[in-house]
C-alpha cells in the first residue's frame, strides 16, 4: 500500500510510545445540582490538558472502548486569529516538536507540522477505538489528502467508509481567491469491517407517513420493483435471477407457477426491452411469497416487493445516509448560533465556527446506541457533549462523553457549556413557520407554495410575538420559514453530570515509578501494561494482589519508602491458585529453579515495567 513521506516521519511514526503515562486528577465534579467536590461516580469526561498525553492516560480505563471518535482537528488554513492557532504555529504545538522532532522542526513546513501533530494522535485513537469501532474526522481541502493517506495508514485503505461532504456555508467565502468555498468533509473509517447497515438512521414518523402509503395486517409498507434497477445485472450476467413470475389481475397476488388464476407471465424487463433480471432468486421468492406483489402500470404488469415500515421485531427500518449532506441545521451558521444562545452577549470571534449540535448529533444517531462511550479530543466549545446530552434525554440512552481540551478555556467555556446544557439555560426559541419539500409533483405549483410561505411570514411579522422573520427561502430542497421568538425562553436542562480532569505527574520519572503518585493509579497502571483490559479491585487476603486475567494471577509488592523482597515468606501469602503466579518486586530471594517449579515469574520494579 502506498505511504505518504513528510520531513522528520520517522520522529513521531512511534512517538507515541514515548509518550508518558500521566495521572488524570480529579479537580470536581458537576450534576444537576450544581458543583460538587465529591466524586458523584460520573462516567462522563473532561479532561484539560494537551490531548497527546491525555490520550495516553485513558489508555489504561479505555483502550478499546470507545465506540465512536468525533474529531475537529485544525483545518491548517493558516489562519492565526482563532481561539487555537490553525497553522499549528500554537506555543504548546511548537514547544512539542522542539521536542520531539528537534532543531529541524523550526524548519519545517506547516503541512509537515501538521502531519507531524496529527500522526501520534490518531496512532492513541486507534488504540482506544472499539473492534467495533468508527470515527469520524471534520477537514477541509487544506489536509484532506494528505489525512486520507495517513488513515489509510493507521486505520487501514480497506476499512475506509465514506468521505461526506458537508454544504456548511451556503453563501460560500467571498474573500476565497478563486472559488467561494461553501463545503467542507468528513471521512469516516472503522477499525475493522464490520457488517452492512451499521450506518443508519431510523426513519420518522413523517418520513414513514410520506414513504409507506399502503398498510395490511403486518403493518405499513412500500412497494419496491423487483426488477433489479442496475444494467449490468441482466440475463447474461445473473442467469439465476432471470425466471419468470405469474400474476392474478384481480388482487395482484403472485405466484410461481402459471395457473388459471395467476395468468399473467412477467418478466424483469426494462422499459426499452432490455432483458434485466430480479433481485431475488427463486428460492428467495418462494420463501418469501407472501411480500410480493403485482401492478399494472402504463398498460404493462410490474412486480414489487412489500417493504415495511416496522421490523418483525417491531423496531422501525432505518435507512442508509448519503455522502452529500445539506441539512441547513448542519451549517457553521447554526453552529455559532447554538454557542451564542447558550454564552449570551457572546462576539462570534469569541469563539469562531463550532460544528452545530445537530450535526454532532446526525453522526451519533447514524452510528452509536444507548450505552456507547463517545471520544473527542479535540473538544472546543463542547459540541459533542451538548450532542450526547441531548440525545440521551431524547431515547433515555445513557451514552458516555470523553472530551479533551488542550487550550486553557477547556474549564471556562467547555465545562461551562456542558454545565449550563445539564442545567438549562436561557435563549430565544427559533420556529420554522413554514416547510415543505419541493419535488417535481408540486415544483409546477411553486407560485401556489411561495404564496403560502409569503403569508405565513407576513402573519408572523405582523405579531408581536417574534424578534426577527425570515423571508421564504429555499435551502436543502425545502421552501422555509424562520422566526424568532421576542421572549426569552428557558432551554430546559438535559440532566447529566460529569467530571472535569487536570493531567497529573507522569507515573514514571527517569524511568522509575514515581513516588508521590496514588498508589492506586499505579496498581491501574501495572495491571493494564499486562493485561490490556480495565483495571477493578479485588479483595483477597495478600493485599498486594492485583487479579487474575487469563489464568494468570498478577501481584504488584510494591512500597514507595522501602524495598521489597520476593521471598519464602511472601510466596506463603500467594493464595491464589493460577498456572501462573507473576510477582513484581524489587528484589527476589528465592532460587530460579524454585520459581519455576513453583510456575512463579519474578518482575522487577521497575526494570520490567514497559507501558510501551
């Protein structure tokens, strides 16, 4: 597979195993009732620090959990004047490459830094992302090409997904030199593959009222053709999908096998003559007779398919997304919007183009379940959590937010945003008026539509009820009407809670275990560097025992004021019965052979312990 070379690759391809592993310190916790110093047990996340070493210190509790990464990395335009530096020119950014790169990154491109900057991370995401997992990564043309090439790298070519492009400013740049930009993307990749229709959303109710117009006992349905729509699918090439079924005109009922009342022969033919084929084999029409159906249309008999609107597991059938999404809910307009409403009085340079929550929230209805743990280490304003908030308080989920946030307003703004979302805050409610779909069934009645669309916003602004009307507009094939309301209205909180996080000292220093550091972050750290799975206490006499993970019991003897020693008398307070026995300690008394009789394995602290 073809790989993308930049200047100093070879300095952070494996950065981030040199990365050190730093304690998350618990500075309060934060529900419905307000700030508590206490831990309220809150599986939901805020961490401020920078998000390389952040990454590395959910390792131990996270590594492949995590179920959906969200990501808004800087797009690299060169623009300086954002809360963060998008030229990864930032102080933090530059001090890290002096870092790990040396001298040569002050000569550097800003497309080799960003690289540069980007690379360890996503290596630390892939690490945390489930086997079942996706993530979903906001870009712009700047890096599009060259994020692409390093995914494929990390994430594989072959577990690609989709690259959506995102209509996020309709009206386009107008200081953009040559074009008005008005798009930007999202590429989508998992971790392994996994199984068709794992990204989708359930229809609504409005969409199955429009779509599943016919209804029998089974509930609502559509009819789909047959007859499958690609050419090169035909005769020739599916000879087991070309045969021919038979209709009753009276009820359109079908049958295999002519008869006296199933008289009526077709077969897949297209308009033009053009011999198709079925989508469906014969044996699969057999089974499943019962959903087929025939109508004439035009003077010619077509057979369909009962698609329903409800699963026999009476869950409602979700649908597939496009690559192209225009939502105009989705706009970077909606998105400053949101943050305006919730920080009142707030300059949009205060805290310029954050993706809309309806946006966020697109991706997790399309991808997660109730109880999935979401990542976004490039967190902002807090967009995600505002995102899984919402969503959890609509289908009662208990889905888990991690945010990271480097930059010194991670309390200030990121936190404060999700505190007030949990509480509810103050806002002025917008109100679409007015929206209908335009189609080619009602496109020759579009004067007839602008007229109603008109009076609904001339009845708007002549109340006294709204601040601002909208006039009709078209956007995503819908003709709408938008106000605001005058009064302020209360957003009423979400519920929730969270805890905010400040990274810690390193647990190791000049590669020995740091003393100062919570014994129990220690046990967490030795037990995840050997087992790769979270780490729970577990009573047992010896106070020193760990657990036991794939029939090896692990013990961690370890004192940060003296020595200890792996002798006769600790192997006496072994209880546990495991083919392995693995003893951390700083020294050992007991001869080797003995060891291995006895199917003991001696690790020394701290030569032995590699978080790599």
């Amino acid at each position: 597979m073809p790989t993308l070379e930049w200047l100093c690759k070879d300095k952070v391809v494996n950065h981030h195993l040199d990365v050190p592993y730093r304690i998350l310190e618990r500075k309060y916790s934060f529900d419905a009732a307000g700030t508590r110093a206490e831990d309220v047990g809150s599986e939901n996340m805020i961490v401020h620090g920078d998000n390389l070493e952040a990454l590395k210190a959910l390792l131990p509790r996270y590594e492949g959990r995590v179920k959906c990464v969200y990501i808004d990395p800087p797009y690299n335009t060169g623009n300086e004047n954002w809360v963060y530096n998008d030229n990864v020119n930032a102080p933090r950014i530059r001090k890290w490459l002096g870092q790990v790169v040396g001298k040569e990154g002050e000569d550097l491109s800003r497309h080799d830094k960003w690289l540069c900057m980007t690379y360890p991370r996503l290596r630390l995401l892939h690490k945390l992302l489930a086997d079942d997992g996706a993530i979903f990564v906001s870009i712009d043309d700047n890096e599009l090409l060259n994020l692409r090439s390093i995914m494929n790298e990390i994430f594989g070519a072959a577990n690609f997904i989709a690259q959506i492009t995102l209509l996020c400013n309709p009206k386009g740049r107008s200081q953009d030199k040559y074009f008005a930009t008005n798009h930007e993307y999202l590429l989508v990749y998992t971790k392994s593959p996994l199984p068709a229709g794992c990204f989708s959303v359930a229809k609504s109710v409005a969409k199955i009222e429009k779509d599943y117009k016919y209804s029998d006992d089974a509930g609502k349905y559509r009819l789909q053709e047959l007859r499958n729509t690609h050419r090169e699918f035909n005769r020739t090439t599916r000879p087991n999908l070309w045969y021919p079924l038979y209709a009753d005109p009276r009820d359109g009922s079908i049958s295999l096998t002519q008869d006296a009342t199933h008289s009526i022969e077709i077969f897949p033919f297209w308009p033009d003559g053009y011999e198709g084929c079925w989508t469906w084999g014969r044996d699969k029409s057999e089974q499943d007779l019962r959903l087929l159906l025939a109508q004439k249309k035009s003077g010619v008999w077509k057979a369909y398919r009962k698609n329903y609107a409800n699963t026999e597991q009476g869950e409602a059938v979700r649908q597939k997304l496009f690559t192209i999404w225009n939502n105009r809910l989705f706009y970077t307009e909606k998105g400053q919007a949101a943050f305006g409403q919730i920080f009142q009085g707030a300059d949009k340079t205060d805290f310029p183009q954050p993706k809309s929550v309806e946006f966020i929230t697109e991706i997790l209805r399309a991808f997660t379940r109730a109880d999935d743990i979401i990542l976004d280490s490039f967190a902002g304003s807090g967009t995600t959590a505002h995102a899984v908030l919402n969503l959890n308080k609509a289908d009662g989920g208990k889905r888990r937010f991690i945010l990271v946030e480097m930059e010194d307003y991670a309390d200030s703004i990121t936190a404060e945003r999700v505190k007030r979302v949990i509480q509810g805050y103050p806002t002025k409610e917008e109100k679409t008026l007015y929206d209908e779909e335009i189609t080619p069934k009602n496109l020759a009645s579009g004067a007839e539509l602008l007229e109603r669309a008109k009076a609904a916003a001339q009845e708007a602004k002549d109340s006294e009820l709204y601040e601002k009307v909208s006039n009709p507009k078209i956007e995503g094939g819908r003709l709408q009407v938008v106000a605001t309301l005058k009064a302020e209205v209360s957003a009423q909180g979400t519920g929730g809670d969270f805890s905010f996080y400040e990274l810690g000292a390193p647990l190791l220093v000049d590669e020995r275990l740091n003393p100062s550091a919570p014994l129990e972050k220690i046990r967490e750290y030795i037990w995840f560097t050997e087992t790769k799975t979270p780490f729970s206490p577990v009573a047992d006499e010896n106070e020193y025992y760990l657990g036991t993970f794939n029939d090896a019991a692990y013990y961690f003897y370890y004192k940060s004021d003296e020595t200890t020693t792996l002798d006769a008398a600790f192997l006496a307070s072994v209880k546990s019965k495991s083919d392995l026995t693995i003893v951390y300690a700083d020294r050992c008394a007991v001869d080797a052979k003995k060891l291995k009789r006895l199917g003991v394995v001696f690790k020394k602290i701290p030569r032995d312990i590699n978080g790599r």
